[in-house]
C-alpha cells in the first residue's frame, strides 16, 4: 500500500535540463513555483536525465527556492547505465546490483539536497536483475528513511511479480496514451489493480501532436469537436481520458509552458462522458471496439 500522496499530475524532469530546454538554475526555480502553485507538487526524476546533470541542477533549484522539503514528492530512478563524459561505461547497459542501487539512491539524494525519495524506481528492467539483490537494497533505504515507497518503470506483469515475490511494490510508470493504451489490453493494468500498484503514465498525450499520420487525422478531428464540447485543451481531454481509466492512473506532464501548467489541474476535474472516453480510443484504433 502505497505511504506517499502524489499529485494527480505528476511534473516530469526529462526536457528540463541540457536534453532540452536547458533552464537556468533560475528558471527551474521559478518553474518549481510554478508547478506548486497550479497544486503540481510531486517531480519525476532519472540519475540519467541530463547525461546524469538534471538531478544536481534541479537540487540546486530547489535549494535556492527555500521551499520546504514536505511540500513536494520527489521520484527518483536508477539502473539504466548509459555512455557519457560523466560515466565511465564502454556499452550501455543495466546494473541492479545491491550496491549500486544504493549508491544511486545516495548519488540522487545529495544531487535532489533532500534527506529522502518519497518515490524509488528501478528505470527499465534488466535480464540479469537478481530480485534477493534489488530487495535487500530496498529494505535497506527503507529502513533507513533514504526512501519512503518502492516502485518499477516499464516492467511487465512477471516482471513485476518476480520482485513482488520479495518486496512490496507501489507504482509502475509505464507508457500509457490514447495512442499507447496496450497497458489496459495485456493485462499490465488488471495486474496492477489485483495488487495495489498505481501506474503512473509516462508520455500521457501520446504521438498525438508529435506525428502526423492517419491516426493522430482522426484524433485531431475528433478533438476538436470535444474541444468545443468541453471548452478545454486537446491536451487537456487526452490527459482527461488517461485519467478516466480505473486502476488510477497519475499522468507525468513534461511540459514546461507556463499556460499548460496552469491547466493541467482542469484534466482533473473534467468528468469526461463514456462515449467520448470510447470515441477517443475508436479514433485512435481506426475502428470501432469489438
């Protein structure tokens, strides 16, 4: 059972650093603000983000903001190994060795300058992944206080039960839009539900305003009948129907637009009707449910 609240749109922390938008340390302040004053109090974060720089960037930030630490969550991930000037890897791969993940966890920490993750995910899974070793790390933070809640990115249903079997799980943050909504069809889903895992979503608008196929035509159609339907964003409705799903899915919003930020809570508070819930994944299917 999960022991931290987060909010039920979640900021994340990818494009906000030199993979991206490259924000000044004064900018990333103002954009924490920002995100805490539109009721967007929990941050995603990777050791990886940033070539491993975004984390450090982001604490410093946050430091400067003199916001206290129990206003926001904070999420952290670890276990992808990637080649960088600030890794000495030859091949991109995965360690979830006990001692790494600890010292990932720790590295996290002093870059976040916060005492503990509220949230601590394994970033993708690894074929070598040995589940005794993830959770005496685990057990460890926990016990510790370095880590409140235990969680997995992009793990599958056995996957997921392979470390369950070990050690208590709280979220999974996969990919799941209008566009990417097979988590609800392979079972991830009812898996999660069975055993009070929340998903979060990661890319929650999907490929909607990122391709221009046959697909996202349709959906863009479609949107802007509901846009005047419901007098919100596309972006808005897309999160809405994310959100409709009942294994309480909590999307993460890369964006870093002022305006969207400030809209994002409206995704929230839309009560989106079934038919439009269903018209929307019809579109998105290119025919209509079975």
């Amino acid at each position: 059972m999960n022991k931290t609240t987060l909010s039920p749109i979640i900021a994340g922390t990818m494009n906000w650093g030199v993979w991206d938008k490259n924000l000044t340390s004064k900018e990333m302040e103002n954009m924490i603000h920002v995100c805490l004053e539109n009721k967007i109090t929990t941050f995603d974060h990777a050791d990886i983000y940033g070539s491993y720089t975004t984390e450090a960037d982001f604490g410093k930030a946050f430091s400067s903001s003199k916001i206290a630490r129990e206003k926001m969550q904070l999420i952290s991930k670890c276990g992808i190994q990637m080649l960088s000037e600030n890794r000495d890897n030859t091949v991109k791969h995965y360690d979830y060795s006990t001692a790494h993940i600890i010292s990932s966890v720790e590295q996290s920490l002093k870059n976040l300058q916060t005492d503990y993750l509220d949230v601590f995910l394994l970033h993708r899974p690894s074929p070598l992944m040995q589940a005794d070793e993830i959770a005496e790390a685990v057990e460890k933070l926990k016990s510790e206080g370095k880590i409140i809640d235990f969680g997995l990115s992009n793990f599958t249903s056995s996957q997921t039960e392979l470390i369950r079997q070990k050690t208590e799980i709280s979220y999974n943050q996969v990919q799941f839009s209008a566009t990417n909504f097979e988590p609800m069809l392979d079972g991830s889903f009812d898996y999660m539900q069975m055993h009070n895992i929340r998903p979060m979503s990661w890319n929650p608008l999907g490929c909607v305003f990122r391709k221009d196929i046959p697909q996202t035509h349709k959906l863009k159609k479609l949107l802007a009948t509901l846009v005047s339907k419901y007098h919100l964003g596309s972006d808005t409705i897309l999160l809405s129907w994310v959100l409709k799903h009942p294994s309480k899915v909590i999307p993460i919003a890369g964006t870093v637009n002022v305006a969207r930020i400030q809209s994002l809570m409206k995704a929230v508070e839309l009560e989106l009707e079934k038919e439009d819930w269903f018209a929307i994944w019809s579109e998105s299917m290119g025919e209509d449910v079975p």
